[in-house]
C-alpha cells in the first residue's frame, strides 16, 4: 500500500476537530487501503535530530534519579485586560529580596526568576514576563510547553470576565495547573467571594470550597499577600506536577523571545529546560545556528552558564529564530549548522503543506457540502465597536440549517494582530476585516500560516458571504 503522509503541527492538535480529523484520516487510509502515516511538525523535527544522533527522548529516559534535580516552576500570569496582570509581574519583580542584592538593575528579558523561602528553604520560580493567553498560545501553536503553571488574574472588582475564561480554557487545554490571584481587593467593592463563586462554574473551586485550586486575594497595586501567592504557586507545584531535570548534560530549551539588535545582533532569550548551557556552546535555534558569545541573566548581568528553568539572554546566533523556537546545543559548529540548514528546508516544505490546509470560506463550502465539518469559527475584526457589534450580531441571526454552527470565537476593534492570527491558526477559523486591515508582517504571518482573512466595507457583503458559505452555496472565486 502507499504511504500518505500527513502533516501538522501540535498546535492545531489540540482542538478536538483536529484530533478528529486525525481519527478519520486513519478510518479513511484503511478503507482506502492506504497506510496512513501522521506526522506532526514534531516529529519530523525527531527525524531531523537523529539524523545527527541526538534523540532527546531516549536521552531523558536514559536519565536515573541520580540525574535529576529539582528545578523551578515557570508561570505564566493570564487574565481579562486590565486585571492587573503587569502589575503583579512588576509586583513580585520588585519584591525579590534576593534580586535586589544582587546588584544589576532589572532588564526586561521576556522573563525573570525570583527566589522565595519555603519551609525554611529558598525556592526559585521563574516567570514568563510577557502576561496574557497570547504568548502562550502563540509558543503552543510552535510546540513549546514551557508553562508549568498559570496564575489567573481576576479582578475583584470586575469579577469573571471573557478573557478570564479564554484565558482558564487554553490552560486547561494544556493540562496546566491553575492558581487563581483574585486582584484589587484594595478596591471598594471588591467582593473576592462573587470571583469564587463565579470561577466554580469553570470547574476551578476554591479549597476552601471542598475543591483543589487555591485562590489568593492579592492587591498587585498595594503589594498585599504576594507572598502568599508565591506560596500558593509552590505548593500546587509540589503537589500536582514532578518538576525536575537533568543539569549535567548538553542544553535544551526554548526560544521565549527573539529579536536583531542593532548593537548586539540576534539576541535571544532561552529558557533551559534540561543541562546546562554554557559560553562557547555551539547552538541551534530552530532553523538559527551560532556559537555562545555571551549570557546574561535577568539583571543585565553576565553568567557564564544557565540551568533549568533559568531564563537568559543569549548572544552569538548568526540569524533570529522565531520567539517558540526550541534550543539546543549540538556536538560542534558544523552540526549545528547542518541541524539548522535541515530544519529550515523541513519549515519551507511544512508551510506550503499549511497554506493549502487550512480553512477558507471556500474550504468549509466544500467541506460542508461533503458532510465533514458542522461549525464554521469567525473572528470578526471592525473599526469601530457599533460596526463589529452589527456584523456580530447579523451574523449570529443568520437562518442556518440545524446542522450548521456558527461560532465567532473572537472579536475586537482594531487592525487585525498577530494575536488574531494565532487564535484562527488554533481553531480554523477565517478572519473577516471590516474597514480594517492587517500590518504587512502580519499579512505575510496569516499567509504562512495558511490563515484566510477576508476584507469588507459593506456589512450586507459579509454577510452575505458567510451565509454562502454556511448554505454550502458559495459561489467559487476565480
Ligand atoms: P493588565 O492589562 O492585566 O496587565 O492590567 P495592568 O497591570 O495594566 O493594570 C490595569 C490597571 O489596574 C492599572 O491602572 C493598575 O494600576 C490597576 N491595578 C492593578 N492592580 C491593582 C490593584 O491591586 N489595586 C488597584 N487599586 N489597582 C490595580
């Protein structure tokens, strides 16, 4: 029988469409009498390394316990827009004892680490200093899982709000533990009590509830219970997840930020997530190869090796990887060069597959007529909030078939970001643009991605459209 590969990345896994697609990619291979072979973006990147030996599979089980110690937790703080979330970061930034001594001003990295004393020990914990649910989905949209545990931000005040759900469901999603920080408790009428209970409908109940999330009432403006916080961050580590990690071997880690600096050319900054990471290292990240120049630590300071889950700027790569981009150290500059040479052929062969994968209003009109698909998803981006209330509620109105769906899973006034595009890459969706557009970059970005955006000024064209496509009559565009 032939062999029919399928590709994809894990990031669209995660949606149950997806895996069905995946389910029925195998029934319909064997009916077929084809031998369906489905390979995610990741393992194509496992064949790639072992083409050079390293497998870092076997490498972890190979490992004993005598390997491996305890590493830090990594948190990422997510939460509804204003809820406080820069201002716990800077919070507890600023409350690090053990940061300040240590002399070098604060640098914004993409990530700092803080040392906290838990029964009587001194305990790191790192966090991912960019907040919100975007960072996040944008890493797991590449594959990277860096998040160990997320703190939700939900202002007492304000209480649950829609981005607190998004935000709760993409960390489910990842199977990520979840402690609640329940902000503003400074503010006069903040009922922290209404957040508990609004929050057990989404299956987070509060211990003292009888459930197993732990909530902090915190003041991120007046500093109050931040400790306690971090507390609470320890704690559902040690009890819920095995944090540990081999330091005495070659590094791997991810690519958390990237960027050209105009003095100091590609500069990254690498959380590690096992060995140990050194000056002088030959490295790939992604389809970017170098050697080591210079670390530094989140102070601005120079180190001359990071561990795991330290994060730290790296300096030496000769071109800039993609912020998601796993790390690595290769046995010479040569192999580094050949793993990234490999892996930038593999990309280009991998993006051509996604611009003819994913879904358009055409795609679903067919799809739809062969009986496949059931829910179409829209973002719905506008100039003003009137006119994408308009369309979204025109939209929403739209006298489909029982076995038609139309969900739009995001909207929002403003150009179409970058954001947009990683949420319609996770659930195949279409973007439509009313009066607005997108930025070039991220033109060129939803064109890779093989994300579909359509543009209109007149609300009765889109919809028109949409319902086409919902009818299963739109007609083809040549
Ligand atoms: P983000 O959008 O979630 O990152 O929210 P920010 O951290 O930017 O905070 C939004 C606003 O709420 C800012 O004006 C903050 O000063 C304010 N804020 C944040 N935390 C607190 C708090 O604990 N108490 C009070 N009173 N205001 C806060």
């Amino acid at each position: 029988a032939a062999l029919v590969t399928v590709m994809f990345s894990m990031g669209e896994m995660v949606t149950a469409n997806q895996s069905l697609d995946e389910d029925t990619f195998q029934l319909l291979g064997a009916e077929l009498g084809y031998d369906i072979q489905i390979r995610s973006v990741e393992d194509e990147d496992r064949e790639i390394l072992e083409a050079f030996n390293i497998d870092l599979e076997a490498e972890e089980a190979a490992e004993g316990e005598d390997d491996l110690v305890a590493r830090p937790p990594v948190v990422t703080v997510m939460g509804h827009v204003d809820h406080g979330k820069t201002k716990l970061l800077d919070a507890i930034r600023s409350d690090d004892v053990a940061g300040a001594e240590a002399g070098g001003i604060t640098q914004r990295i993409g990530a700092y680490q803080v040392t906290v004393e838990h029964d009587g020990q001194d305990r790191a914990i790192t966090f991912i200093d960019t907040p919100g649910h975007e960072a996040f989905t944008q890493m797991r949209a590449r594959g990277a899982e860096v998040t160990d545990i997320a703190i939700l931000v939900v202002a007492a005040n304000d209480g649950v709000m829609p981005q607190t759900i998004e935000a709760l469901n993409h960390a489910q999603a990842a199977g990520v533990p979840i402690v609640v920080a329940v902000n503003k408790i400074d503010v006069e009428g903040a009922s922290p009590d209404k957040v508990r209970g609004q929050l057990t409908e989404y299956g987070l109940v509060a211990e003292e509830y009888g459930g197993d999330t732990m909530f902090v009432d915190v003041s991120a403006k007046q500093r109050i219970n931040i400790d306690e916080l971090l507390e609470a961050v320890l704690l559902t580590a040690d009890a819920a997840l095995e944090l540990t990690a081999n330091p005495n071997k070659a590094a791997r880690g991810v690519a958390i930020e990237a960027k050209l600096d105009p003095g100091r050319g590609s500069v990254i900054t690498a959380l590690i997530e096992s060995g140990t990471l050194r000056v002088g290292d030959a490295i790939v990240a992604g389809s970017a190869h170098g050697t080591v120049r210079a670390l530094f630590d989140d102070h601005g300071l120079p180190v001359d090796e990071a561990g795991p889950s330290f994060p730290v700027q790296v300096l030496g790569l000769q071109s800039v990887p993609s912020a998601g981009d796993s790390l690595l150290v290769a046995e010479d500059s040569r192999q580094a060069r050949q793993i990234a040479d490999k892996r930038e052929a593999a990309r280009r062969a991998a993006t051509l597959a996604k611009r003819r994968k994913r879904m358009s209003l055409e795609d679903f009109n067919e799809a739809l007529r062969a009986g496949q698909v059931e829910t179409l998803n829209l973002i719905i981006k506008g100039d003003s909030s009137g006119t994408v209330e308009a369309l979204e509620s025109s939209l929403l109105e739209l006298e489909v078939s029982e076995e038609v769906a139309l969900n739009i899973i995001h909207r929002g006034v403003g150009a179409i970001t970058q954001n947009d595009v990683n949420l319609a890459t996770v659930d195949s969706a279409v973007i439509i643009g009313f009066n607005v557009r997108p930025a070039e970059r991220v033109a060129d970005y939803a064109d890779a991605e093989g994300v579909e955006m359509k543009f209109y000024s007149v609300i009765y064209d889109a919809i028109d459209d949409v319902e086409a496509a919902l009818k299963g009559m739109l007609k083809p565009i040549y």
